[in-house]
C-alpha cells in the first residue's frame, strides 16, 4: 500500500495533468463510475468540463464553475470573483461520468416538504467549505438541514439487486443525530418505498435503528427504514466512532452481500467495518434500488441531517478492495486541507466590540439586546451605562468552530447571541453541541465592501441581518421568511466593527 502511494503521490500535479483519477481506477477494476460528483476537483484524469454551477443573489444569473487544467482543481477564482459583494448558491453539481446524472435542488417528498415557500429544498451556499489541495483553493457542498439535491432520473446506476460501490469525502466534524445525511442510491419518487430500495452511504450520529461503537459518528448504510452499521440492527462494535477532518465513506454491495469501509481521507489505508451477508429483515435480500441519486437528505426527502460533501462517486459493479485502496490512496495524494472561514475586517478574541448598522437612516444604531431579543438601538456617548453594556461584546472562540467566533453579552456573563427560529437571541450557554453551532458566527469581508458581514457557521446561506430594528439570520432573497427579502440585503447585512462602549 506505502509504494502504492507514493506511486500516486509522485504523479498528481493538482492543478495540471494527472494520470489518473477515482473514477480512472474504478474502470481499470472493471467496476467504471456511472456518477461522479465533486466540487473541489475533476475525478478523471482527462475531464475539464464543468464541475458545478453556482447562482448569484444579486442578479439570479449563473455561471459554471471549471477545472483549472484537466484532472485538476476547481478554479476557485471563478467562482470569487462572479460572487464578489454578493452572495452564491450551489446551483447544479454536475455529473462528470458523461451520463447526465447531475444533481439539483431536490424536490419535496413524502417525509417533509422542502423549507422554501415553494416545496423545495434550500440549495447550498457556495462559500460555506472552503478548503484546499494540495494548496489550491476549492469549495464543498455544505449541507444544512433543510438542505438536498437529487436526481431522480439517472442513468446506469444500479437497480433491483444489481452490484454498485459507492465512496464520499466528507467532513468528519460535520454531523447531527438527523436523518439523514446521505449520498447515494434512492427512491426515485422522493418517497419511502419500502425495506431495500435504497443504498446509501449515512454519516452521522442518529442511533435510531443502529449504531457503531461509541457515541459517534458512524459510517452506515441507509438501506431505506433502517440505518445498518452490520448485518441488523443495533450496534456494530467493529463499526468505530470516526472523527477526521476528511474522512473516506465507502458503502457497496452486490446479490446477498455488502460491505461498510471508511478511512481518513488525509492519510492512511481503508479499514473495513462490515463485510457480510445482507441484513435478515424482510425485504433487503434481494434488494429493491431504485436508482435515484440523493445528497444530503433521505430517499423520502428527510430534511434534519448535516453534514460536508467534497467528492463523490458511484459505480457499476461491486468494486474490490484493491481497487478501493488505490482510490484511497488517490484522495490522500488530492491533499485536502483546512484554510480560513473568515475574512476581512480581522477580529481579536477577548476584545469587546459593538456593530454598527450601515444601512442609509440606520447609522446611529447599534446591535444590542433587549432581554433575550436581539435587536438595533440607537446608541451613543450620552446613551446610559446600561444600553452601553447591552451593546457590547466580547469576541470569542467560536464555540462550535474554533475557526470562527462567538459573541458573549458583556452585560450578561456566560450568555452568548445564537440563532433560533432563525432569530438572534441572547441566551446562557448549555454546553451542548446544538447551542454550541447555533452561537457560531465567521465574519467576511462586507456585502458592501465595507465593514464585515457576519454569517451563521451552521447555515451559511444566512446572515446577520436587521429588519424592522429586530437582528435575524437572513437568506439573500429567501423566500422563506420577510425578513429573508432581497431589497436592501447587502446593505442590511453589512456592520460596521468598532470598539464596545464598555
């Protein structure tokens, strides 16, 4: 396996020519990709097409994000520059396979209907996963619940009981205990079907059918009315709690037979977590698949699942385990790495700060808190020590990502700004990882090109936005909620950072 990778590792140029990519590999194993989706990089080694395309608040157009060279990374530029002041959705994330298996915004189905007034999932932001490889900047697919894609019209992906192998390249400190946050095969019409008609790779912490070791999270297969680390429900002990920042998922399986694999997608061999015969319960041997395509929501369109998706793939045939670790060892020598979720105006943790609205006949107010309300006052030098207080803030770690911040009440120690309802509140800490997330914030350069706007780290389609003097988490054009409407999003959305009052 170690000459193996250095063999890759001393091929792959990111950003030029390689010999060979994932879906390169599974070919030469006989089990050739029948989709291949990835947003930070072409997974052939000859591909230049497109990648993905992403939608512009400011104007609703579009453009189609590349390759920078064949078999490369994304070119990120692009994408920076078309949605420089304004804000971009993952619009399309298309198939690189050559059969037309693209993923769009997935429609609702018989679980929930999507969060938007329409019925439709929310579509991803753009900017919500920076990362590199091998240096060069590139973006995932951040899904927040409520947010999918789907296609429910693939072709050559397996069906009834036919073989298919499957991998994903998630973010490994990116979950929830909803369900579910899933890539792969599924209903094809957005409703649950029945025992066996999907085959999906899960990630996540949701025990309620089964579980791996420890509290999580586990790599499991979504078999459609049962989440399985083994061959039945409960827990698989061989099916360990995994953590990476970039983690390997595999799920594949044949007639009668099926496996879990996953590794950590930064280095490392796969290990295998499950191997075996089909779960014992009517109706997953012989499988029923239907073939549709999901991410990041259930084949019935379940909507409370999290997670990050960098690249992903499914095949024709059961692949071998061979073939698997030269894909692992492909996604090691990618080199994905962390780099910065913040921008502009700079921040210093332990600092008090106060936000000062920049929208036109708003300038005199200020982010502050009523209560637990969070809302815009009018402040200044003569206003009393207690609105001072009330519009002032501590910088903090972020409590959900250390490479974000947190913002503590000064006039209320141990209480933070987090978002419920879509709501800013002033609420105590509780320690959990809910509270935690929801009072995460990474701020950017503003919508403006002034001062910074701050967007939610969970759901980084919305930002810090005033409305009626009330502070919400709001989504350029929504249109899921008033204070979600378009008319004067960028300048409602952009504050301006100076020193707290207190």
């Amino acid at each position: 396996m170690a000459s193996r990778l250095n063999f890759i590792l001393g091929l792959l140029a990111t950003g030029s020519l390689v010999t060979a990519g994932p879906c390169d590999l599974y070919s030469t194993g006989g089990t050739p990709c029948v989709a291949a989706h990835s947003t930070t990089r072409a997974l052939y080694s000859a591909y230049s097409g497109a990648l993905y395309q992403v939608k512009r608040g400011s104007d609703n157009s579009t453009t189609t994000i590349y390759p920078l060279s064949a078999g490369g990374v994304a070119n990120a530029a692009t994408q920076d520059t078309f949605c420089a002041s304004t804000t971009c959705l993952i619009s399309i994330i298309y198939d690189q396979s050559g059969r037309n298996n693209h993923l769009t915004q997935a429609p609702p189905g018989g679980a929930a209907s999507g969060p938007e007034a329409n019925g439709y999932d929310n579509l991803a932001s753009a900017i919500g996963a920076p990362v590199t490889l091998n240096g060069k900047k590139a973006y995932g697919v951040f899904i927040s619940p409520g947010t999918g894609y789907r296609n429910d019209k693939a072709s050559g992906t397996a069906t009834g009981d036919a073989a298919e192998g499957m991998y994903a390249v998630l973010d490994g400190t990116h979950y929830n205990d909803g369900c579910c946050f899933d890539y792969g095969n599924a209903e094809t019409n957005n409703k649950d079907t029945g025992n066996g008609h999907m085959e999906a790779i899960y990630y996540g912490t949701c025990s309620i059918w089964g579980k791996g070791a420890g509290s999580g999270p586990w790599v499991m297969a979504d078999l459609e009315n049962g989440l399985f680390s083994g061959q039945s429900a409960g827990t698989n002990t061989a099916d360990p709690s995994i953590s990476y920042r970039f983690v390997n998922t595999i799920v594949k399986g044949k007639a009668g037979t099926w496996a879990i694999r996953g590794a950590n997608a930064a280095s490392g061999s796969l290990s295998t977590y499950y191997s075996g015969a089909r779960p014992t319960a009517s109706g997953y041997n012989p499988m029923h698949k239907e073939g549709a395509i999901i991410l990041g929501i259930g084949g019935d369109n379940s909507i409370s699942g999290q997670g990050t998706f960098y690249e992903g793939v499914m095949t024709s045939g059961y692949p071998t385990d061979a073939t698997e670790a030269s894909v692992q060892a492909d996604v090691v020598a990618a080199g994905y790495a962390t780099t910065s979720l913040t921008s502009g105006t700079a921040l210093t943790v332990g600092s008090s700060i106060s936000l000062r609205a920049t929208t036109s006949g708003y300038t005199t107010r200020y982010v502050a808190h009523t209560g637990s309300t969070v809302n815009t006052q009018v402040v200044s030098s003569s206003s009393s020590t207690t609105l001072k207080q009330q519009a002032s803030w501590t910088v903090r770690t972020g409590l959900g990502n250390s490479a974000c911040f947190s913002f503590e009440s000064k006039d209320t120690s141990g209480s933070y700004i987090r978002h419920y309802n879509f709501a800013l509140t002033v609420a105590a800490s509780d320690g959990s990882k809910q509270f935690n997330e929801d009072s995460t914030f990474c701020p950017q350069t503003g919508l403006t090109d002034q001062g910074i706007s701050i967007r939610a780290w969970g759901y980084p389609t919305r930002f810090f936005r005033h409305y009626a003097n009330v502070m919400y988490i709001a989504t350029n054009g929504g249109p899921q909620f008033t204070w979600d409407a378009a008319s004067s999003f960028n300048d409602d959305a952009t504050f301006a950072v100076s020193t707290g009052f207190v």
